[in-house]
C-alpha cells in the first residue's frame, strides 16, 4: 500500500474509481474534481468528466467553477473581520446598519401584498445572519407565503437586475419566517451580510473582499464575474432533472460572464480548486497564510465552534428540509458562516468533532478537519446533485487515512 502524508494513495484512487462508475459513467455528474490536503502537502488532485459536455472539452486542474453558497464562508469572514477592527460586535442589532429594518413583524398571516404580522420576541441580531436564525428566507425555499413572496419578487436571485441597495429595500417590505432566534432557516442573511460589510466598510462589498481576503491570499482566480481573459476556463452548467441531467447555465451566456448587479455574498462567487485551497490552508494555520494575516486564530475558533441556541443541532432547529434534513442534520450545529461537526456517530458519518464544512448549489463541497491537519475540496458543475456524493466522499478519505492524531497538529 502506498501512502503519503499519513493517506493511502491506492484508497483515494479506489474513490475515484468509484466516482467515475458510480457518477460520471451513468450520466449523473458531467464532472468532478477531488483535492485532498494533508499535513502540508497536496496528497490526491484528479481532475475527470467534461467541464463543457457538448463541446467534448474535458475538465482540466485550473477550470474555474460557480462556487455559489461556498461563497459564504468567505463572507462571513469578510463580517467577522470588521468585528476585529472594532467596528460592528456579534449582539449589535442589524437595524443599526439597516434602520428600515427596525419594525420588521413575524409572519401571521395572509399573502403578498396582505401580510399581518405580530412583532418579534427580540430584535434581530448580527450573529443571526451568520448562523442563520435571522427569521429571512430564501428564493429558493419551498415553505409558505415569505418563501413565495421572495420568489415572486425575485428577491436575491443571483444574475438579477438588480442592486444590493434593492434588494435591502424590498427585504424591509416583507416580514420575517419567525422571530429572530427560534429556528435555522438557510436563508438569504449571507447576502445581507455582505451589504452590512460594505455598509460599515464604507466601500462596495466586493471591493472589501478582494482587498482584504482575495489578494492578500494569492486568490487571483476568484471573483464575482469571470473577466474575458479567463472565460476559456469556465465551464456550464447542468441541473438534475427526473428526466436527466440537462443545460442550466450555458457558458457563452452565463451571467458570470460579466460584472453582476447584484452582488452576492451567499452565492456569487467563482473560483478554482487552486484558490480554495489557499482559503481552506489559511483556515488550517488559525487565520494566516504565507505571511499574510487575515484573521486572529481566537476569531476563526469562534467562528467555528456551535452557535445554535442552546447548543442544539440543525435538525432541532430546522424549518426546512434545504440545506438540512432531520437525518443530515443530527449531530451537526452552526458556526458563523460554517456547518460544525458535534458528534460523528449521531451525524452516521465518519470524522471528527469540530471538523467545519458548508457546500454550494452546484455540487460544490469543501470540509476541514483540524484533528487530522487535512482539507478536502470537491469541485463540480451540477445543480441539484445528490447529497450522497458527499458522504460518499468523506467515507472514501477517512477510510484512507493510516494514521490518526488525538490532537490538533500545527502544520499546514
């Protein structure tokens, strides 16, 4: 058996056998990058499928794919390190950055254009819009009148005509799911952060992230639009269908293509399995990488330890089966801006308590596991992607693993 870093090499070529028959060669996913990081090295990178099916191009190591809600954790961070410089706290109401927010009501009743609603138990705070328990919903939940009304609107819908200062606006004239505090509902809160962050920045969102996170990592592939020199490399996009996998974002006319109006903390970034590596490296060093410090190693395990009221886990907190279901969600809490592992046996999968993740809607998933000095990404371009590729995913690396640590490791 060959082994690199603690990993069985011969393991991770067994997953990629796998995925290939199990995915690939039944038409399910048009492609798939895997990169498994440990103790310092790159141990596993292979690229198989085709980035553009129709053209017959296959996938290549530096493709840059729509990241969506793995944008998210990237945000957050962007959030938690105004909070350093002392500018915004977790307990600070988000009317003090939005004021028409202030009389936000709970939902009682009616439809769009005749809600009544009954005031929330308490204001909603910061630290809600990372963990999700703000009371907003999302354009693609499924669950009553607020989640309807988003998705008549088109209310934070990514490729939108429209501007984080309108969507903000059209926010304040809907009411909350439920009152701050009382249930996880994945939700629109990221996007909203990312207006909080340019608010308090005192400059465009986008601009905060790329000056503050982006460059200062060496992230030169990761943006909110795919610029023209790089559109080589990006790819389409497919969706999942009862009748099969079918075009859901062509290449040639993808929103990406160009600068977006909406610009989107939650979903609007795109990136290489290269870049988000560098990200993941930086989570695994405590904040810092190759000199370049973007936040303190206290900050980031705040940000990755349970946040659920009353140390709950998502399934007994959420409203909704997106991004969650009772069965995924046993054992797993919520950080500020990550899904945070508690206990691997109630979750039926193998890791470790603490290890910290969180996935895009594109098929898109990365984890870190601190315990064992290791990353993983997993890159690929398919909405509605079955959930199974993850778990399968993580069973094929931790059963790869030869040796295990009882403690954290340094390295990375």
């Amino acid at each position: 058996m060959t082994t690199t870093a603690g990993i069985s090499t011969d393991r991770l070529h067994a997953w990629e056998e796998h995925l290939r028959a199990t995915y690939l060669d039944t038409g399910i996913l048009p492609n798939a990058l895997t990169l498994v990081y440990r103790r310092g090295e790159i141990v596993h990178q292979h690229a198989q499928g085709h980035a553009d099916v129709e053209a017959g191009r296959r996938l290549q190591d530096d493709d840059i794919f729509r990241i969506y809600s793995m944008t998210k954790p990237i945000t957050s961070l962007a959030f938690m390190m105004l909070v350093e410089d002392g500018r915004v706290a977790l307990n600070d109401p988000v009317s003090s950055v939005i004021p028409e927010w202030a009389g936000l009501g709970v939902w009682a009743g009616g439809e769009l254009g005749s809600f009544t609603t009954t005031p929330p138990g308490r204001p909603m705070r910061m630290v809600d819009l990372l963990r999700h328990t703000a009371g907003l919903s999302y354009i693609i939940q499924q669950g009553g009148r607020v989640d309807a009304a988003y998705r008549s609107l088109g209310v934070g819908a990514i490729g939108s005509n429209t501007t984080l200062d309108l969507f903000i606006a059209a926010l304040a004239d809907l009411p909350l799911e439920f009152s701050p505090g009382e249930s996880w509902h994945y939700s629109a809160a990221t996007d909203v952060l990312g207006y909080v962050v340019g608010k308090i920045a005192g400059q465009p969102f986008e601009d905060f992230v790329r000056e503050r996170i982006l460059e200062p990592l060496g992230m030169a592939d990761t943006d909110f639009y795919v610029p023209d020199g790089k559109a080589g490399r990006f790819m389409p996009c497919y969706v999942l269908t009862p009748q099969g996998r079918a075009l859901f974002d062509a290449q040639a006319t993808s929103p990406y293509l160009a600068p977006p109006l909406f610009v989107s903390g939650g979903g609007g970034l795109v990136s290489t399995a290269a870049d988000y590596l560098r990200f993941c490296r930086m989570l695994l060093r405590g904040g810092e990488l190759d000199g370049a410090r973007i936040v303190g190693p206290k900050t980031l395990e705040l940000m990755t330890r349970n946040h659920l009221p009353g140390g709950a886990d998502m399934a007994s907190m959420a409203r909704s089966t997106i991004a969650v279901s009772e069965e995924s969600g046993s054992g797993i809490g919520f950080g500020l801006g990550f899904a945070v592992t508690l206990d691997p046996a109630r979750a039926l999968r193998a890791g470790n308590a603490g290890d910290f993740y969180w996935g895009g809607a594109a098929g898109t998933y990365f984890w870190i596991d601190p315990v064992e000095d290791m990353a993983v990404i997993f890159m690929t371009q398919l909405i509605l992607s079955p959930d199974r590729v993850r778990d399968d995913l993580r069973t094929f690396v931790y059963s790869a693993l030869t040796d295990s640590p009882t403690k954290p490791q340094t390295r990375a």
